[in-house]
C-alpha cells in the first residue's frame, strides 16, 4: 500500500488528482532533461523518464540498468506492472492486464521480479472508496506473484485473498519483508523467496507497513501509527475500516527495528505523513517524503534523517508532489516520483537525477 501521487491530494482531506491518465497527447522524447528547483542542491542531471498519467514506485534492478514500476498508461484506469530499460527507455507491462498492480521488485539475477496483484481476486478495477468516509485507502486484495522480465511465466507467491504487498528483496537475495492483512492487522512479516518460512515481525495495534531492508540485511526501516491504549475510540475505528477493506493513513510516522522484529523504536516525530522510506548510500540515513511542514497540503518533498532522528535535511523542493524515492545500486542515482513538470494536472511521472552528496 502507498501514498499514491494522484492520492496525496486527500491528504489534506485527500483524494486523486484531476488526472486519471486517459487523456491523450503526442509523446515528448524520452528521457528528458529539466531544471531543478532552487535549493535541490544534491540533484543534477535531472531526466524525465515517462510522459503522461500516473507512475509511481520505481525500483531499481540490482544491476541498475533496469526499473520497474506501476502506471495507468494504455488506457486503463488501474495499475499494471511495467520494466524499463534505462538505456533507451524501452517500456513492457509484466503483469496480466487485469486487476490492479502495486509494489515491484527485481529477483537475484534480475531476470524475474516480484510484485502485488489482485488479478487472482477480481480481475475487475476496483472503484474508488465512498467518499463520504472520508480520505482513506483501499485494502485491494493484493497477493505476491512472481514473473519473467518480459512478462512470462507468472506464478503466484501468497494465496491469502487480502492486503499483501509492499514486498523488497533483501540484500542478501534470500528473503522477502512485506506488508500484509492476513491475521487481521496491518503488519509486517518476512519469508523466503520462495514464500515458505513466514515470520510475523510486528504485533502492536494499528498500521504497521512500508518496509525496506538496510543495505547491509540487519535492519528493517517502516512507515507505523499505533494507537496509545486510552485512544479506544481511535483503536475502533481503525479496526472497523479494516473490515470493510480500508485505513485512514494521514498520520505515519518511521520507525526503524532489527531484521528479526527485535529492537522497534520510532525515529521520527514530525507530524503528518512521513512515509516511503528507503535507506541513503552507506546505510546510516533514511530517504523519506513527508508533507509535515503543512499536513494538510499536497506538497510532499523528499528529506533525508540520521537513524536515530536526527539531522533532517530537505532535498526537494517543488510546489507539488516528491515521493518514492530509492538510490541507485552504487549510489550514484537517485529514482522518485513527482508532480513536477506536468503538462495535465495531476499526472505523475518518474525522474532520475545524479546525487551529489
């Protein structure tokens, strides 16, 4: 489950964005440069990698030559699973075509790759919620599938019929963290990547989601918001969301604990929605996006954090959406999300820059 860019509107009260990718205009090349904002000191060589609707979650192979991500491109109003090829931008959709795609990752080798679909529950596109209940996420019923890079040979990882997803490889190649409803609450569990050897890694209540394997396989970094045992009310009515498939994330803060479950605590305290996080080169910082300066405002930046909170230090700084963001394998390369630079309001497209430390 993410933030999606389109979604980080309701935020604020938030919902999508205008955009919903269907409208239609001649390509620009690809990939293009463009500028910076002021103040985006750690960026250079900015390039837009897609044109048009939305594109979120890009993850790089472990070869850095490939990334995968989800887009709402070919007319369909629900995520698929795509590859590109970054040295000339070649795009193929892995996924089936139905249902609704999320969270990618590249296998060792890099020549399969992991992602959430709902294709094997509905195969329809969900509708949005009811907006009378207010900004929330839907809880599609997401399980883990495997697939060849070209798009064949998918077999399925979890069979569990609710949320499951958020999946990243560890470094070591062995092991899968991700993100599921299976027992009832949002949690964080770990398997191997053949889907056997299931480790539950967090057991308090409320939403527990969003992990990422440090570089060096010991520590796990994730978005959470626990309800404090006197907030019963707020305990309920997150547990009655749950039944009907949905959660309210306009609070989340980090957290960070050891790759068994061992050692959680929280490292920031911010405010808002903290959330995305990977790791910086080096392993002793978090890259993260977080509207905490106005949480009610669509305008997302990317941040960088000392693991334990401190340091915080702005990296983007547009007007509008930055999210997403994961480093290339030896660190060099920056991938994110954003709403910069859209000629329709509200799509949402991928961007790579050099990173300068």
């Amino acid at each position: 489950m993410t933030i999606r860019p389109a979604l980080a509107a309701l935020l604020l009260g938030a919902a999508p964005f205008a955009s919903t990718g269907a409208q239609l205009r001649a390509p620009r090349p690809l990939p293009r440069p463009i500028p910076g904002d002021s103040g985006e000191r750690h960026l250079r060589n900015i390039r837009q990698l897609t044109d048009g609707g939305e594109n979120a979650e890009a993850y790089f192979s472990h070869d850095g030559k490939w990334l995968t991500f989800q887009s709402t491109r070919d007319g369909r109003t629900c995520d698929q699973q795509y590859v590109m090829r970054l040295a000339d931008a070649k795009t193929t959709r892995v996924s089936t075509g139905q249902g609704k795609t999320t969270c990618g990752w590249f296998l060792p080798g890099d020549e399969r790759l992991f992602f959430g679909s709902s294709h094997g529950v509905d195969t329809a596109c969900a509708p949005r919620p009811d907006p009378s209940k207010g900004y929330v996420w839907r809880l599609d019923p997401f399980d883990i599938y495997t697939v060849s890079r070209d798009g064949k040979g998918l077999k399925r990882l979890t069979n569990y019929g609710v949320y499951t997803a958020e999946g990243v490889l560890s470094p070591d190649g062995k092991r899968i963290v991700f993100t599921s409803l299976k027992d009832g609450d949002l949690d964080i569990y770990t398997m191997n990547v053949d889907g056997t050897d299931i480790k539950r890694l967090t057991f308090q209540p409320g939403y527990d989601g969003g992990p990422w394997w440090s570089p060096d396989g010991k520590q796990i970094v994730y978005r959470a918001w626990h309800y404090a045992p006197e907030d019963t009310a707020g305990l309920r009515t997150y547990q009655e969301l749950l039944k009907q498939g949905l959660v309210r994330p306009g609070k989340m803060e980090l957290w960070v604990m050891d790759a068994d479950g061992g050692n959680q605590r929280q490292i920031t305290n911010l405010g808002g929605a903290n959330f995305g996080p990977s790791w910086a080169p080096g392993g002793k910082q978090i890259v993260f996006s977080s509207n905490h300066k106005n949480p009610r405002s669509r305008n997302f930046d990317l941040y960088l954090v000392n693991l334990d909170g401190t340091g915080l230090e702005q990296i983007t700084f547009n007007k509008d959406f930055d999210g997403f963001p994961m480093f290339s394998p030896d660190g060099r390369k920056i991938v994110w999300a954003s709403n910069r630079f859209d000629t329709v309001e509200g799509e949402t497209n991928l961007f790579m820059a050099d990173w300068v430390p």
